[in-house]
C-alpha cells in the first residue's frame, strides 16, 4: 500500500492481493519507521454499518475505516478508488496501477494493469 499525503488529503494506493485481503474482511497496514520507536502505521480496514468512509489518528497511528458491501462492490468492478470527506480530510482509496513510465514496475505483476497501457489489451481509443 501506498500512502501520499497533500494538506488535507489522503490517498492510498493498493494492490490486487491487498484488495482482495481487504474485500475478504481484513484490514491492510502499512509502517514507515522514521528512527528506532518513531514509527507511523497507515491502514486500511473494512467497518461495520453504513457509513461510507471514515478517518483516525491516535498514537502514530492512521486508520481509515470503510463500509464493507463498499469494499466488496469496489473491489469486483472497474472503478478506480473510493472516495470521500470526513470532516476537513478528503480522503482516496485507489487501487494501484502499473506506472507507464517506469519499466520496472511493468513487471509488477501485484498491480492493475493502466488502463492505458495497450500492451495490457486497453481500447486505446476509451
């Protein structure tokens, strides 16, 4: 999983394998250890209820919470990520495509192929 951080915005970008932990009910975390016991934790997690998309950060830790069935109708279609607005924090939960511009990640074969990516069998013309 990636994680990219702009003022309040939070996007985070996840594999087919993370995807699919997600979809199954598992949450996906991450760590970035900055020096011994600095550490920040980033995750993902499928909730309960109805809410759509929600935010917290306590004790290093960044949790985004998502409904289930939104997960599940997510992550078996096309549609590239779930958004949403929990209080000042926009939030993006992507899911991770192949970078056309960097060849080593063409061989990734954890993330979606671009939908741009003819190679990938894409409509050029979409």
């Amino acid at each position: 999983m990636k994680l990219r951080i702009k003022g309040n915005s939070l996007r985070l970008r996840l594999t087919r394998p993370e995807v699919a932990r997600l979809s199954a009910g598992e949450p996906v975390e991450e760590s970035t250890e900055f020096a011994p016991n600095q550490i920040l934790r980033y995750r993902v997690q499928p909730g309960a209820g109805t809410d759509d998309i929600r935010a917290s950060f306590d004790s290093g830790v960044a949790v985004v919470t998502v409904a289930g069935d939104r997960i599940r109708l997510w992550a078996a279609s096309d549609e590239t990520g779930i958004y949403g607005l929990t209080g000042a924090l926009d939030i993006a939960i992507e899911k991770d495509f192949r970078c056309l511009t960097r060849p080593e990640e063409r061989l990734d074969p954890d993330v979606y192929p671009h939908p741009g990516d003819e190679e990938c069998g894409a409509d050029p013309n979409r």
